[in-house]
C-alpha cells in the first residue's frame, strides 16, 4: 500500500497528497495528460491522491526518477522546475497572500518560512518540512542554509527562491551549492546544504512621457512637503522663549536647522526606562510560559504554569535539556546551536520520564516560541505558548483555556483552528466521495464501452445508436451491393465424427481470421449460421468500391482456410465461397435480439452461388464478374451450369488479385496499404428508407 492511514505509526519518510498533486498538475500543464498517464504507469501509483492524505516518500521519488528517464533529463533540471512549480501552484491554491505578507524582503522571507511551517502545522499534523537559516559573511555575502530529513531534493530550493525573488520582490538571483554534507549530532536532520545566494535587483525603463509625468508630480509633492516644512520652521522661530542671555544669530539657525532635520528624517530612537518597573511575581504570572536559562543550560526562572505542568524545573542547577527535547528545528541542545537558529520559532517536547506519574496519564506537553538573547546577563529566555491544534488536544495535555493568559493569542488560534480542523474533515470526505465517484464513473464507463463494443459487433454502429436512443429504424433499399457466402466442405462428415468441443474450436479459429478480415478490407458481417459465413460490401455504409472489397476477402479467407486443420484429418479445411452482386431491402428484425438482416433475390442468389461451387474456389455470378472486370482481378470462365431456382447461368472463378500480394490481402505488414479508392469524396452510412 503506498498510502498511509491516520491511524498507523507515522513515518517520517511521508508527505502529504498536496506533494503528489502538485507534481501531477505540473506533468499535465507541461507535458499533458498521456505523459502523466504513461509516468504514472511505469512509477505504479495512483491516479489520483488526496489533499490531507499522508503518502511513504517512496512514491515521489519513484514519479521524479522516472520523469527523469522519460524526458532524458538530469534530477536536478526536474527537481528546480518542480520547486518554481510549487510556488505558483501555492499561490494558485490560496496561500498566495500567505506568501507575499511573510516579508518585506528575501531575507525576512526565507527566515520566516519556519514560522509558516509551524503554522500549516496546525492543519497538516504530520508535516515534516525542511528548516532554512540565513547568514551574512563578512564581506556581506547572503548563504542560505538548508536542513532537511530527505535526502537529494535540495535542487528543489533553488527553484523555490528564484521564483520568490521574481515574483515578490522584483529581483533575479543565482544559488550555486557552497557545501552539502550531513550532520549525525543528535539531530534528525541528515542533510545540511549551504547555498551562495548572489540577488541583483532588476530595472525596469520608463517611457519618456511617464517619467517627466512622475517627474513632475514627485517635485509638486517635494514643493509642497518643504513649504510646509518651512511654516512649522517660522512658527517655531516665532514661539521661542525669551532667555535672559543674549544668543548668537547661528545659534537661533542651528536650533531651527537642527528641527527641520528631526523632520525630514522622521527618524524614532526608542527609550529604555532605568529601572524595569515589573516586580518578579508580576512577570512570572503575567507570562505563565517563559524559561531563562544560562549559556550552560541551567534553568534560572520560568513562569507559573511551566512550573505547575514541569514540576522540579525551577529546582536548584536543574538544566532545561533534562526535562526538554527539541523538536524544531532538528539541532543540539546547547546554546552556539540555539543562537545559530535564533531566527527560527522552537518547538520543545517535555521527556516523559521527567513528568510525575500522576501527569503521565496526559499527553506530553509541547511548547512553541521564541528564543530571546540577553547578552548583557548572558541567558537565554524563551517566550513560548503550549502547541495545541484543537480543544481535544487542549484536554488531553490537563489543560484549560484559562491556563492561557488572557494576552496569549493562543487561546483564539485553538478555537479558530478546531473549526478549521471541522472544514478539513469535511473538504477530506468530500475528496474521497469524489473519487469514489470518478472510479465508479471509469468503471461505469469501461462496461458501457464493453456493452458498446457487443451491440456494434450484433448491429451497424449508426443503427445501434439509434436503437439506443429510442427511435425507429427504418428500412432501406441499396440499389447495388455485393453479397457473400462460405461454407465448409465435408462439414457434415466432420461433425458426425469429432466432438462438440472439436467443433466449436475449429470454427472458433476459422471465424476469429475471417473476423480479423473484415476490418482489413471493411465489410460487414451479417451473420453465421453453422458454418456458413455470410459479408456484405456496400451495406450499410454506402461504397463504390463494394465488389473489390468483397473479392479481395474471399480471397483473404481462402488463404486464412489452409491455417485451420480439420480435427479428423488433421490437414487443413476446404471452403466453398459464392459472390453475387444486385440491390437489396436491409433492415432491423426483431425487438428482443433485433438483428440487421438482407432481403431480396441477391441473397438467393449469392447463397446459390456458394452451393453450386467447387471446393477451395470462389464462385462469381455475371454480375460481380462485370463488377470486378478491368479492376486488376485474374478471372476465368466456368461456363454454363444448372443453378436451382434460377436456370442456365454463365458463372466464373476468382483466381487471384494480379496488383496485390497475399501479405496486402491478409493486411500483413508494417503498414497497411490503401487498396480502395471510392469516387465519392467519402463513405457515407445510409439513412434509414432513403434509395441508396
């Protein structure tokens, strides 16, 4: 099973359907749908995947390797067209103002991506996405450090920024691999990648009009910024106290200067009181879920609740990395690790062998937040918030809202994600119906092309439609057609001696080559009776080429005749075939197993024809004589016999056709010939009771 069920251990080697989807659609837009089809095939996964379904990594993988053998490229060139993918499939998929308000520029953006991570967390439990730390050298070069649990996708990064950098904030960057190796330090993260990331801004020129145009309007509001500027400047000059001294002209310009300045910079410089005017009890209730600790870890102060839910925390030289792990991102516990990642938002998990036995019983209590260095005392704080996605989990852990102080905005995003979590469950139900329906949809449509393919095969395809859809069909009269009958020799003799079974293989494997036949050369069969085989050539569909069609069949089902062998004999069958070419009545006879049958004297005839030949030869009456005569056929004259029912007819045998080999005939070969030219500009089927 490729997909994984909420209810089984999760692996951190999975990803949700969002992943999949997302390639899917970008296979499709790029390439269409029978690529994604035949990639789909050969990486044998699903059609379709689920938003919020969890799916092993293994699948994923297996989709990019075979892209990458399907359209001769390396897995990087499909990993970066991924990753630029993948931004504008986000944005296209309702997160686009969820990007673009993440910052103001590259940097904030991509030191941000962690805290939106942890977000999206809330909805997909059990996303595990990559971490990401930006660092200035000092020659003030950017690198970009990249984390992750998987390895070989970190082409996906380049793809992401690049496309960020365009699209938000009009900028081109170029990321080349500095480092890529992987850290084994009680981290689960196995790869570390840094990244040279080189952003030059682009410049975009402005038509003349519209540069004088804002030329214009910027010194108008310059104009207008400086007069007013000016005003507050005389008023102030005006307003000044009088001093007992005497000051010096400059002094008064300085002073005025010096305003004008405060102005026009509109600079603001924070002010820090002397004394911090919050007493310890104040802070440690005001702030139920902080810890100080020093640069060795040793716990110096935490907030009331952490000490109620923690117990022993607060005790003397306890250190924070026994009671905690860290969960996000993936880094030692220790401090040079925790500044390099000061940027990102924390998850810590309390170890459960540190929780009292009567707290067991709960769940273990996950906080998230962020890391604040005091250098001048030395210590870290960690402002944090317990990690809750529902009420549910709010119970499990022993908690109550009122635990939360009333500031926290935890205590909103607990109840406006329980009824996310609601419009999750309900969008997830909606999925799976919905595939339900497209699978039962294809199944429904397979059987209807099954259902199809059997009526076609009983009746005329533009018969059977309108059979289908209710209507009448009428009968019709063809002015001219040519008619076929076959029979085996000695047929009687072999049923007297074989068994059923015996029977029913041999024609089975004569008619399943008489059958391939009649799509070679486009003729319709009308019935079997036994092991008689009756086609015609310009019914239903109307055809000036109907006597050469039917010829060249026989001709075909005389050499596909010495490929059957007779189970009494063991040699091959001999078969008697009658043509007779003349108008007929073809209509739909009956209502419960309605057939499309021919009437007239050309049947008669063309059946006569057949019972009056010669064993392995192919009879022809005058009139498909004159049909076929000039048309490349070998021909020759049978003379005069008694034909029941009809008298003295001159008849003949078709020999063979002097323009076409027996492998064009059997529709042998590479490619099939076109042996009929009509002087109508197309075939066209017949309309039910109009002369033909």
């Amino acid at each position: 099973m490729t997909r994984k069920r909420r209810n089984e251990p999760f692996s951190s080697h999975a990803w949700y359907g969002f992943i999949n989807t997302c390639l899917k659609s970008l296979v499709i837009e790029k390439f269409g749908e029978e690529t994604w089809e035949n990639l789909r095939i050969l990486a044998e996964v699903q059609e379709t995947f689920m938003t919020y379904e969890i799916y092993d990594d293994i699948l994923t993988l297996r989709l990019v390797q075979e892209a990458c053998k399907m359209l001769d490229v390396s897995s990087e060139v499909v990993l970066k067209l991924f990753g630029e993918y993948f931004f504008s499939f986000c944005k296209t998929s309702g997160y686009d103002t969820m990007l673009r308000t993440l910052g103001g520029n590259l940097v904030e953006f991509i030191e941000n991506l962690d805290a939106l991570h942890s977000y999206l967390a809330l909805s997909y439990e059990e996303m595990n996405a990559p971490s990401f730390r930006v660092e200035k050298t000092e020659d003030g070069k950017m690198l970009l450090h990249y984390y992750s649990d998987r390895k070989g996708l970190c082409h996906i990064v380049p793809g992401i920024i690049e496309a960020v950098a365009k699209d938000f904030f009009n900028s081109q960057v170029h990321m080349t691999i500095l480092n890529q190796f992987e850290e084994d330090e009680q981290t689960g993260k196995r790869e570390h990648v840094v990244f040279l990331v080189l952003q030059k801004n682009s410049t975009f020129k402005r038509k003349p009009e519209q540069t004088r145009v804002s030329n214009r309007g910027g010194q108008q509001q310059n104009r207008k910024e400086r007069d007013e500027i000016f005003l507050k400047m005389k008023s102030r000059y005006t307003n000044l106290p009088q001093c007992p001294g005497k000051r010096a002209p400059w002094e008064i310009v300085r002073s005025i200067i010096k305003f004008g300045q405060d102005l026009l910079t509109n600079s603001f410089t924070p002010s820090y009181p002397q004394k911090l005017w919050i007493e310890e009890q104040t802070f440690c209730n005001a702030f139920p879920f902080h810890i100080i600790f020093d640069e060795n870890l040793k716990v110096k102060q935490s907030g009331v609740n952490i000490q109620k839910f923690v117990p022993g925390l607060n005790t003397k030289n306890s250190r924070l990395d026994e009671y905690f792990s860290i969960i996000h991102p993936q880094v030692s516990f220790n401090i040079e690790s925790i500044k390099k990642f000061i940027n990102s938002q924390f998850v810590l998990k309390t170890r459960c062998e540190m929780v009292p036995e009567s707290a067991q019983q709960h769940s273990v209590l996950k906080l998230r937040g962020q890391m604040v260095w005091m250098a001048s005392l030395g210590c870290m704080m960690y402002l944090c918030s317990p990690k809750l996605r529902s009420l549910q989990e709010l119970e499990e852990r022993g908690l109550h809202i009122s635990d939360i102080a009333q500031h926290d905005t935890t205590r909103d995003l607990i109840l406006l994600n329980q009824q996310r979590l609601a419009e999750i469950e309900l969008s997830n139900q909606l999925e799976r119906k919905k595939e339900e329906l497209r699978i039962l949809s294809h199944h429904l449509e397979v059987e209807k092309k099954k259902t199809e393919t059997l009526l076609y095969a009983m009746l005329p395809q533009h018969v059977a439609n309108q059979l289908k859809e209710g209507k009448k069909v009428e009968a019709g009269e063809f002015e001219v057609c040519t008619i076929l009958f076959s029979d085996v020799v000695t047929f009687t003799n072999i049923c007297a001696a074989c068994e059923p079974i015996q029977i029913v293989n041999m024609l089975n494997s004569m008619y399943s080559k008489f059958d391939q036949l009649t799509n070679v050369h486009d003729v319709y069969k009308v019935e079997t009776i036994g092991d008689a085989y009756m086609v015609v050539g310009g019914v239903p569909v109307l055809t000036d080429t109907h006597a050469e069609r039917v010829a060249n069949f026989a001709l075909g089902m005389r050499i596909a005749a010495r490929e059957v062998t007779s189970p009494i004999t063991g040699k091959p069958i001999q078969i008697r075939v009658g043509l007779h070419t003349g108008p007929v009545l073809a209509g739909v006879v009956g209502q419960k197993m309605p057939r499309y049958c021919l009437f007239g004297d050309t049947v008669n005839t063309a059946s006569r024809m057949e019972s009056h030949g010669v064993p392995d030869h192919i009879h022809l009456s005058p009139t498909t004589q004159s049909a076929l005569q000039d048309k490349g056929f070998e021909i020759i004259e049978r003379g005069e016999i008694q034909v029941k029912g009809k008298g003295t007819m001159t008849t003949y045998f078709l020999l063979s056709n002097l323009l076409l080999s027996e492998e064009q005939i059997m529709g042998q070969g590479r490619e099939q010939p076109f042996m009929y030219t009509d002087s109508k500009q197309e075939a066209r089927e017949s309309i039910p009771g109009q002369q033909a």
